[in-house]
C-alpha cells in the first residue's frame, strides 16, 4: 500500500477530532531553555538518576505554569474529545550549528550535544505524573533519549530509520504489556518537511457492538521486525483494544499485525482487523509538518503515529529538488507507575524495563 492509499487528501474530511496545537511564547520558550541549562550545569546529563528522581517537582518549579496545567489535564483526560497529543510549536531554540551534519545513522550519533534537549524532554514528562524510562528492547537499552535518523541503508524499513516507506501509524511497542504511557518527539531538524501521522482511536464517531471483537485476545502482537521472534511467540495472544468498552485504549501495529508477510493472523482475527483498518486508515492526520523545536506528546494507549515516505537529504521547493540536512528527532518515554510493572524492570535500576514480548522478560542482558 503506497502513500496515496494510507493518505488520501480527500478522505482527510472525515477526521473531525484533532490533536491540539499550543503556540510557545517566547517567554514560555526562554524560560525552558533557561531551565534545560541550569539542569545541564546542575546534573550534567538527563540520564542522571538524581535528577530523573525529582524530575516532577523540578517541572513543578522550572516549567511555565500554562504548560504545567495543561499537560496535567492532557494526562488525566480519557474522555471522547482527548485526541491523545499535543503539539507544543516552537517549544525550544534549536541551535543548529552546534549540533553539526547530521551523522550516517542513530549509531553514530554524539548523544552530548542532545543533552539541553534532553532535559527540556524530561521536564515535560515530568508535568505529567510519569516518569522517564528506557526498555532494553529499544537498542538494547539505549539510554532514556533515542535519535531518531534516517538511514540510507535502512531506508525501505518500518522503523524510525527508515525514509522511502510510509511508516504505517502504531502505539509504540504494541508487542509489550507494560509499553510507554506517553512519548515525547523533539524535532531537532526536518529540512526535508516530512509531515507527521497521527491516528487517534478517539477519532472514530463510534467504537460500538462492531468493535467489539477487538476486545478478544485473538490477535498475534508480533515484536518489531528489527527484533528476532521465537516460535512460541506467535501463540501469544492479546486484545487490539482494552479498557473501557465505549473509550477504549488501544494497542495496535499496522504494518506488523495486518502487512507482515510473515504473521498469519487466525481467519476471525484478520477479518476484525482488516475492518478496523477500512476506517482507522481515513481518520490519519497527517496536515502537520513539524519544524525544529516542536514538540508533539503522545499518550500512547490512546494516539497512534508514523510518518509519509520521503528523500532523506533532499527538499522540494516548487517541483525544485535543493539538498539539504536530513532530520534529527529525539524521542522520549515514561510510565505512569513503577510499581505495576517491577516485575520487569532491572533490580538495581526501576527505570529500565527489560519486559522482551507480552509479560516474558529478557533473560540474557
């Protein structure tokens, strides 16, 4: 399925429901920015479990208070108008020089100069009740920031490396239990302006008795392509939606659940789904193209996201083709509670899940 048919204009009518878009003032801005280096030179670096242990009250005294509120209600909203993100225009300034060209791949990258981004991040999941955390499923651990970056060599994958694919629209680690509660996506740099696509299932008029199935635990949640499966994996069964019946959660993957060559959902299972996506794929947003600074915050058992296909490097102006630097985009995760998930969290580390597919840990770190 090409982008046309996941992104068709003139379906986009149908999305009625939108994520909201809160303008930074430039006082708002200079004011986390002040913040971002008073942390830097207080704690050094945002992996810093000191300060991600006061991270809350240090957003509490830090942050502006309009954001401050309004990320607390975005928190605590699950009623039928919470679209499930926020776009935060202009959040930081972003310093291109001194973050440099835009390395091969997320491997190469110099982590030291996201560190001010870093904490800017972290203070905004600090606002919500949610603490920042890393899964050893995520590049082995990874630390609590990832860069997001194109990568000529991964360019036709469903990842974040990828570029000349569509990323079909997913909650991030559909495949575990205890997955982020809400993501954080700092655009550092988007000169090619590569639109970002959000999905909501607050989005549909209706989930009623048709959905209902969804709730069954018939559907095989695969790990991301990137991960190896075992066999018993595939018998591991989960629900697509959860919660309450009338404004559920949800944890879905298009490109793995319904596109993988490799998954053979049950017959019921893949009727359900295809269903679902027959309207889920007409309520796409994807009339937002972030620019450097701005910040989108998913809850991620409400908003799916992905992103159109693009020229990593190049730009288009008037039909004009312009090289240009390829996008940077630092993504961050928190959990809502530690606690219900300590059974899959390091020992001597609380913030750093090591849950490997639905409940089953890693076994060999």
């Amino acid at each position: 399925m090409n982008s046309l048919e996941i992104l068709d204009n003139d379906r986009m009518t149908q999305v009625k429901l939108l994520p909201t878009v809160i303008e930074i003032t430039s006082q708002e801005r200079r004011m986390i920015n002040d913040a971002a280096v008073h942390l830097q030179r207080k704690y050094g670096s945002y992996e810093n479990r000191d300060f991600i242990r006061h991270v809350h009250q240090l957003a509490s005294y830090f942050l502006p208070e309009r954001i401050l509120h309004i990320a607390a209600d975005f928190a605590s909203d699950f009623s039928k108008n919470q679209y499930g993100a926020l776009v935060f225009k202009g959040l930081m300034d972003i310093d291109q020089e001194s973050i440099g060209r835009t390395p091969a791949n997320w491997q190469s990258a110099d982590y030291s100069k996201f560190d001010l981004y870093g904490f800017a991040c972290a203070l905004i999941h600090g606002a919500l009740p949610s603490k920042p955390v890393q899964y050893y499923s995520q590049r082995k651990g990874g630390g609590l920031i990832h860069a997001i970056i194109p990568d000529e060599k991964m360019r036709e994958t469903q990842t974040g490396s990828g570029s000349s694919t569509d990323l079909y629209v997913h909650t991030e680690d559909a495949f575990l239990k205890h997955q982020a509660d809400f993501l954080s996506f700092m655009y550092l740099r988007n000169e090619e302006q590569v639109p970002s696509t959000l999905y909501s299932i607050r989005s549909h008029e209706s989930i009623g008795e048709n959905y209902r199935p969804l709730f069954e635990r018939i559907y095989k949640i695969p790990k991301d392509a990137n991960l190896e499966t075992a066999t018993n994996e595939e018998d591991t069964l989960d629900s697509v939606l959860y919660g309450n019946f009338e404004l559920p959660f949800m944890r879905f993957d298009a490109a793995e659940q319904l596109f993988s060559s490799t998954i053979k959902q049950s017959e019921d299972a893949h009727h359900y789904l295809k269903k679902f996506w027959e309207e889920a794929r007409h309520l796409i947003y994807s009339d937002f193209t972030p620019q450097a600074g701005d910040v989108i915050l998913v809850n991620n058992h409400l908003c799916a996201h992905g992103r159109s296909a693009f020229r990593a490097g190049v730009r288009n102006i008037d039909g004009v083709e312009y090289p240009c630097e390829r996008r940077i985009m630092l993504r961050m995760m928190s959990k809502v509670s530690l606690i219900d998930m300590r059974a899959h969290t390091l020992t001597e580390d609380p913030f750093f899940v090591i849950e490997e597919h639905l409940g089953k840990n890693f076994t060999n770190l």
